[in-house]
C-alpha cells in the first residue's frame, strides 16, 4: 500500500509506504520534493507482482533505501521494520498497515484527529480491536522505539513453538498428504522417506540427517502440489470460512478469480489461461469438487490429462525414483551432492508458467549434479 498525504496547504506531503518496493517506485518518488516530504516508509519486501513473475528477483535493498534518502531530507524519512514488529506484537502481519498509521499518527503527520481515526477503524468493520491495538503500538514505536522492540522481542521469544523433530515433521506431513488424497498415498511417502532414512543412517549414523530432511520436504512438495481438487478442498475444509469471520463482521460478499482449464479463456498474446471473477456461487461448486478428489490422477480425472498435471503427477515419482536409485546402489553414498541433488525439488514453485520455468531449472539443476556425482565416481574407478 502506497498513501500520499498533503499534510497542510502549501506546507509538505507524506509519503506512507507499507513496503520498500512500491515506495521507490518512480509514482512514489516522482512526488517527493526534498525539504517538504515526509515519508514512513516499512522496510519489510513485500511480495509484489514482479515478485510473483520471478520468486529469485534481487530487491537491492541498499539501492531502493539509497533512492529514498536520495529523495527525501534524512530528517524528514523514517524507515521501520513495521511488518517484523506488528506480527511479533499482535501475532498476524495483517496488522502492519494500522500500525504504520499509529507511527505517522504520532509524528503529527496526519491531518486527521484520535477519535477520526479509531472511528474510520471501526466503521472498516474489519478486525477493529487487533488494529486499535496496533495502531497504539505504532504510536508507541514512534514515542519509544526500543520499548516497542523490546515487547516484540519478549513476545516473539514466548510465543515461538518448539522446532519439530525430523519425524514430527514426516508425521505432520503424511497427515497432510492423507487429508490431501488417502491414507495410500501418504503410505507412499512414508515408505519413500523411510528407505532414504536408513540409507543415510547406516552411513552417517548420528550425524544430522540431512538428506532425510531435505528429501522428505522435496518428495512433499511435489507430491502436495496444488490443483483443481486441493484449491477446492482449502476453499471448503472451513479454515477459509473461519479466517473470513474472524477479520470480517456481517456477511461480506464473496467473489473468487479462478482460471479453471476447462472454462477459462487463453489469452490472444501471451497464450495463458486468463483468471476470471466467480460469485458466492463458486463455493458451493468448489465444496463438490473437493469431494471428488479420489479422482486424481485415475482415467476420470477431467482436470488432469492437461500437460500441467500430467507433469506435476511425474515430477514426484522422477524425484523419488532418482533419489532412492543412488541411495539403493553399491556405490558409495556422496551425501553432500545428494542432498544438493535433494533441495533441487524446492525450484519447483508457483502455478502455469511460472512453474514451467521452474521445472525447467529444476531439470537443469538435477542433470548438472547427476553429472558431476557420475564424474567423480568415474575417476574414482580408474
């Protein structure tokens, strides 16, 4: 979010920048004016659009807070960690815009009164005493930053969970994976895991396993990839519902963008499906839809003879079959290379497009280390 504020007549603006990238954008700064903007400006890097196009983008962080101060006075520019304190302090980042508005608040830099603002919130509708309450820790932060820091820390510190063993996290995963498909197909992974496991364990034998790890978030991964059944099972299981009724009040209307492939129209230019808006309607479609994912991946799967889920469906079994080939054979384990080999599986993100692009590093990426793992084997022969 990007607000520009004209603080009083002929005076100066505020900039109010709830992320680095949007700030330093050329709309942002094309209406800075040094000695009479002011800007609040939240250090944390957002995920925009062009984070979303390319997920290794390098945000320069020096550059853009160099771009800034460039811009404004140095006494004029407040740069925070606005996200890092909200979600420590009120346990959701949703609360950083409120919080953001608290800090300019207390600087004088709103045109605005108290009992305007705690109004405004309150007539929002959404989620009013988290962002009252965050609003007060901005205007606090903007009074007594290391007190603020201070309560973040405590408060992060006595809310963290304890770190999940290997096999509460294997166990968490195969939950998910039955909730996701059956009890079978979380066995499978189960089974996958386990082989890998004592394979590293009758070579390595009390040393951090990670290969075991690194091979069962890969395998997870690729066996939890998101299609037409899993979006339709998060949009109906009622943890969507919940979340809606606990930042909202009412009954809010509800609208979906969905480019479902059998519906959804490709555009002329680049050739990709184009998401369209779905009413309320859709839900109930979608809680019908989650009901049939015992479907996936037999011979009555509309969804999946499209060359996205034809891929995704190979991707889990090439992996797993790649792993357990090396870990299986009578040469001797190079764990460092196959756990390399192992953390290949996490390129592999984002939907259409995206995730072709990363399919393809992935591919790349797992043929440079067979190749060199081969290598090594081979002159260690001669």
């Amino acid at each position: 979010m990007l607000t520009t504020v004209r603080i009083a007549p002929g005076t100066a603006n505020l900039i109010l920048g709830c992320d680095l990238v949007v700030a330093t954008s050329v709309p942002a700064l094309t209406r800075a004016e040094r000695g009479l903007t002011r800007a609040v400006v939240n250090a944390d890097l957002l995920p925009t659009a062009s984070f979303v196009m390319n997920p290794d983008i390098d945000f320069e962080a020096g550059a853009m807070r160099d771009a800034l101060h460039s811009a404004v006075a140095p006494g004029d520019l407040n740069i925070l960690d606005a996200t890092g304190l909200a979600t420590a302090l009120m346990g959701d980042s949703i609360a950083t815009n409120a919080f953001m508005l608290g800090f300019a608040f207390q600087h004088g830099l709103l045109p605005l009164s108290l009992d305007a603002i705690l109004r405004a919130i309150e007539l929002n509708g959404a989620a009013i005493e988290m962002n009252k309450m965050a609003f007060s820790w901005g205007r606090l932060a903007a009074h007594d930053p290391p007190r603020v820091a201070s309560a973040a820390r405590f408060k992060s510190v006595g809310a963290a969970p304890n770190k999940l063993t290997l096999d509460e996290t294997i166990a968490y995963r195969a939950k998910f994976l039955t909730d996701y498909q059956d009890e079978a197909y979380a066995k499978r992974y189960l089974a996958d895991v386990a082989r890998v496991r004592a394979a590293e364990g009758a070579v390595a034998s009390g040393s951090q396993p990670e290969l075991a790890e690194a091979f069962a978030r890969g395998l997870f991964r690729l066996m939890a990839y998101k299609d037409e059944y899993e979006v339709a099972r998060l949009y109906s299981d009622g943890e969507f519902a919940k979340s809606l009724k606990e930042q909202f009040d009412g009954n809010p209307k509800l609208k979906v963008l969905l480019a479902p492939p059998l519906l959804a129209r490709r555009d002329k230019v680049t050739g990709r499906l184009r998401k369209r808006e779905y009413g309320a309607w859709m839900f109930g479609a979608l809680g019908i839809l989650a009901r049939l994912k015992s479907l996936r991946g037999t011979p009555f799967d509309i969804f999946g003879y499209t060359a996205e889920r034809r891929m995704e469906r190979a991707l889990a079994s090439e992996y797993s079959a790649m792993i357990l080939r090396r870990v299986g054979s009578k040469e001797p384990l190079d764990l460092t290379r196959l756990v390399a080999l192992a953390k290949a599986a996490d390129l592999v993100r984002g939907y259409g497009h995206v995730k072709e692009a990363g399919v393809a590093r992935y591919h790349a990426e797992c043929k440079r280390i067979v190749d060199d793992i081969d290598a090594r084997f081979a002159e260690a022969a001669e």
